[in-house]
C-alpha cells in the first residue's frame, strides 16, 4: 500500500507529521485517507458537530495551490462537509507533500452554504507579528475566493466528488 509523508506547518513553529494511505496519486494531486485523533474538541460549524475525533477524511493536497480540501465522514460514513484550509504553499518532493497554514478555514457543508473559521487566529497572528499585513491579506483573498467560488457552484474542483 503506497503511503505519503504529509509535513504539515503552522506559523510560529509547529509541525504536524504523518503517513496516510494513499488512495490515488495524480502527480498533481494526491488523495489521501486518515482519520482525526487528538482533537480537543469536536468542531462545530454555526451550531452543527461537523468534525470529531474518529470520523474520517479523504484529503485532497493540491500540488502549486493555497488549499487543500478534507472530505469529511462521520463514523457511519455520512459526508459531513468539506473542510478546507488556506495554505502559504503545497509542494511536493517524490512522497512529501509539505504545507504551510495560514491560519484561516473555510467549511462548505453537503447543501453548498459556506462558512468562514478561524479568523480570530489570523488576526492574532498579525497582531503578534507572526505574519505581516501582506500575509494576513493573501489568506482573506483566497479565502474569500473560495467561499464566493464555491456559492456559485465553481468550488471544489470537479475531482473531489470522483472519490
């Protein structure tokens, strides 16, 4: 079973590493399995449990993008949602895809309504200079991007729902 090494980085310096399986690897895009461990809470979307701990995602790493894109699955297999998060970059060497998050997220629910997270984390970040104000302003500008993109039908790309 072919696996990647996913190097996923936070501003300041936190790095999250691990090995999924992988499901299809397209060069430019691989999609992958895992599940979610270790979160502290479930993550609620305007009052709906969207994400918890044993649920499971097939992420889709956009080699050259500023997102990726988790498709989200409850315990008996009923898609939640995509879940997707803002990247600096996605760059790949053979079976390491590395990414840098910029603090903001975007949750498009099943019926199509999106919804902006974790703003309060990107305005923090400026705030303690972790990021300057151009930084900041790219994150919103793809973010938006999304949102707008994704309320007209445009987003996620077409290969998200071939899986």
């Amino acid at each position: 079973m072919a696996r990647v090494h996913l190097i996923y980085r936070r501003i300041p310096n936190r790095v999250l590493e691990r090995d999924d399986e992988v499901i299809a690897d397209l060069g430019d895009v691989i999609i992958a399995k895992s599940r979610f461990e270790g979160m502290l809470a479930p993550l609620r979307v305007n009052g709906v449990e969207v994400i918890r701990n044993g649920y499971t995602m097939l992420y889709f790493a956009f080699i050259g993008e500023n997102y990726d894109i988790l498709k989200v699955y409850d315990e008996e297999g009923n898609f939640k949602g995509l879940y997707v998060d803002i990247l600096a970059y996605t760059k790949r060497e053979g079976n390491t895809v590395e990414m840098l998050d910029l603090f903001l997220d975007v949750f498009i629910f099943p019926d199509g309504r999106a919804f902006l997270l974790d703003e309060d984390e990107l305005e923090m970040a400026l705030n303690y200079g972790l990021i300057d104000r151009e930084t900041f302003d790219f994150a919103y500008r793809v973010a938006r991007e999304i949102i707008e993109k994704a309320e007209r039908g445009q987003f996620p790309p077409e290969i998200v729902w071939k899986y």
